[in-house]
C-alpha cells in the first residue's frame, strides 16, 4: 500500500513520519453537491487524495483535464490531522 510518503522519505531516521495533511480533490456538481473526484484505473476507482505536495503537483493536470471535460471546477482542499476517532487492530486468526 503507497502512503505518499516521498516527501517524508527524506527525514532522518527517529523523525514522525505520519500523515499530518491530506489533499482531496473536490467537484461541486450543479445542485451545489460536492463528492470527491477520481479517476478509473485497471484496479478500480482511485480517488484524488495525497498526502504531499509532489503528488499534489502530479495530480493537478488531471485535474485540469477532468475539469475541462466535465465542465465542472474541480478545487483541492487541505485537511489537516485531527483527532484519530477509530482506531483498528488486527484480530487474532480464527
């Protein structure tokens, strides 16, 4: 699983290397709903979300184009870390 973590890759060793913002890609539709964008790939839906701002570079002209052949805005919005309100750990094997 990629984590976005060009970026981060930089730091030394002992340095945080979470996930402190995240950059998703809006569409707001003519009834003035928003939904996150994506693009279709082999895998599947892969929604418009990075964690650095080298992928956010990479994403833009897909946004670009997306924007120009919807003929809807497409905006990217920063969110910051907030809380951690679940948190997950693997179950032991049945």
């Amino acid at each position: 699983m990629s984590r976005g973590r060009s970026e981060e890759s930089k730091k030394r060793p002992g340095e945080d290397r979470s996930i402190d913002r995240v950059f998703v890609g809006i569409a707001r539709d003519a009834a003035g709903d928003e939904g996150i964008v994506g693009i279709h790939t082999a895998e599947g839906w892969m929604p418009l979300v990075c964690s650095t701002r080298s992928a956010l570079q990479k994403m833009e002209e897909m946004a670009r184009t997306m924007a120009d052949a919807s003929g809807e805005q497409i905006h990217f919005v920063r969110f910051e870390r907030g809380d951690t309100f679940a948190r997950f750990k693997p179950r032991p094997p049945r």
